[in-house]
C-alpha cells in the first residue's frame, strides 16, 4: 500500500488577464503624467523665484539680488527697487522688506 508521493508537481503559471494589464498601464499612464504636471509647475521660473526670495534674507540687504530673482522669473523690477539699487545711500533693511513684499506680491500675480 505504498503510494507515490509526488512532490515535484507544480501548476503551470496563469498569466494575468488583459484587463488587469490594461489597467495597470493606465495607472502608470496617470502616475507619469501627474508626475509631469508636478515637475512642470515646480520648475516654472515664477515657482523658482518665489522660492528664491523666501530664502534671501532682510539682513543684509541685498537689492541686486533681489533684482536678478524677479528678471529670472520673466518680470521687470519696480521703478521703487531701481531706484533704491541705484540710491547713493545703502538700503535699510525695513525698505527692503517691504521691496521684497512688493515683489512676491508681482510674483504671485504672475503665477
């Protein structure tokens, strides 16, 4: 009353249905695309600047870079910012914040 004993049998692989593939190369579809949609608006020059000038510090200030924030972002800077980087006189660091909040409010008017 021996019987064979198989252990080596396996069950050959079932491939996955067509609609599962087609599904899954929609999600890939979608991820790629918002993906593009996300990279898009974080690298937009207007984003890159808003970003630049939360960074730029009140003290010391610095109204050249200030100006070069707002030209690489596609603006012209205010007549007050040209004339406080060509003012004889240094800037006060209370002027330049208030040139920085004139200048993020341009930058968020260009989003």
């Amino acid at each position: 009353m021996n019987s064979p004993v198989l252990h080596d049998l396996e069950l050959p692989p079932v491939p996955l249905p067509d609609d599962v593939w087609w599904l899954l190369a929609l999600v890939v579809l979608l991820l790629l695309l918002a993906g593009l949609v996300w990279w898009r608006k974080w690298q937009h020059p207007v984003a890159r600047a808003l970003r630049q000038l939360e960074r730029l510090p009140n003290s010391p200030p610095n109204p050249a870079k200030l100006a070069s924030i707002l030209r690489e972002a596609g603006l012209t800077s205010p007549a007050a910012l040209d004339h406080t980087r060509f003012a004889p006189t240094p800037c006060t660091p209370e002027t330049f914040a208030t040139l920085k909040r004139e200048a993020r409010t341009l930058l968020e008017q260009a989003r």
